[in-house]
C-alpha cells in the first residue's frame, strides 16, 4: 500500500472532480495533517462547501487518515524557507516523518520546496492521467475530471491541454 500525503489544495480537487473515492479503494492509503484538516474540512465547511462534508465523511470512515506532526520545528523551518503556507508545510514535515511515498501538491511554492528536498511530488491531474493509463477511469471520465480540474483549479492553459491531448493519445505531439 502507497502512503499519499496530500494538501489541501490537492484533497479539495481530488474530491471535486470525483477521484478520491476511486484513489482510496484502490492501493493508495491518504493520510493528512490536522492542518490540512482544519483548511480542508473545518474551514470548508464553515462556508457549507460540499466537499468538506465528504471530505469529513472519508475521515470519519478511515479513508483518509488524520495525523500529527510530531516535530513543529519542521513545520516552522519550512515555512520560513520557503515561504509556504502552514497546510503545506505541515503535509511536507508529515511525508518526512511517515516515510511516505508521494506528496500531493498544486501548490507551486511547495512544489519548489519538494524538489529542493528531493521529495516525489504529484499533482491532482497526474492523478487523473495515472488513473486513466491503469483503466481505474475511461477516457470519458478522465476528460470530464480534466473539465473539472480546469474549472476548479489553477492550472495554465497549456496543462490543461497537454492533459487532454495526453489522454486523447496525442501523447508526443507538441
């Protein structure tokens, strides 16, 4: 089983266009930090977003996994190197200390931070592109999360559509 570390940002998406579920019943254990909870769920459903509810409902069925970080040192270190949000900061510090395999990141500073430390990150469309080559989604739902993910994240255009032409089997072509 693969340890998922995830942000927020990255959670949000995953359950917007519908790929967490799917993500979660297959080989792929998410676990998250009690910041990341707070931003994702808490806060979320203050401002009654959906997603925080489902969100809160995977947490309370043991799908996704709620954990400390142990060592706040960490979390404030990274914060100030790299200029990072505690939410992030807090997921990068939980992926050290639980010796996970990936971090799932959108956000750009901690996407920086991760290379700079030599941890493997993805982002929520790599999901959908991993999820389409190992038939856990059709060609039709991966385009539809595409759709989604554009609408609901920061993508630039050129991502977007190099995912979709990836997925339509234009995989070489510029």
């Amino acid at each position: 089983m693969l340890i998922i570390v995830s942000d927020s940002s990255s959670l949000i998406l995953l359950e917007k266009i519908c790929l967490l579920k799917i993500l979660t019943e297959t080989e792929l254990n998410f676990i998250i930090p009690f910041e990341v909870k707070k931003e994702s769920v808490d806060m979320g459903k203050e401002k009654n977003y959906a997603d925080a509810f489902k969100l809160e409902n995977k947490i309370n069925k043991g799908t996704i996994n709620v954990k400390d970080v142990k060592n706040k040192s960490i979390v404030n270190k990274l914060m100030e190197d790299f200029n990072i949000n505690k939410g992030e900061s807090e997921a990068i510090a939980l992926f050290l200390q639980e010796s996970a395999d990936l971090l799932a990141t959108d956000d750009r500073l901690a996407i920086n931070a991760c290379n700079a430390l030599g941890v493997p990150s993805s982002g929520t469309l790599a999901f959908v592109l991993k999820s389409f080559d190992k038939k856990l989604i059709s060609k039709k739902e991966a385009l539809n999360m595409i759709e989604k993910a554009s609408k609901y994240g920061r993508y630039k255009p050129e991502i977007i559509f190099g995912s979709i032409n990836y997925i339509e089997g234009k995989k070489n072509e510029k």
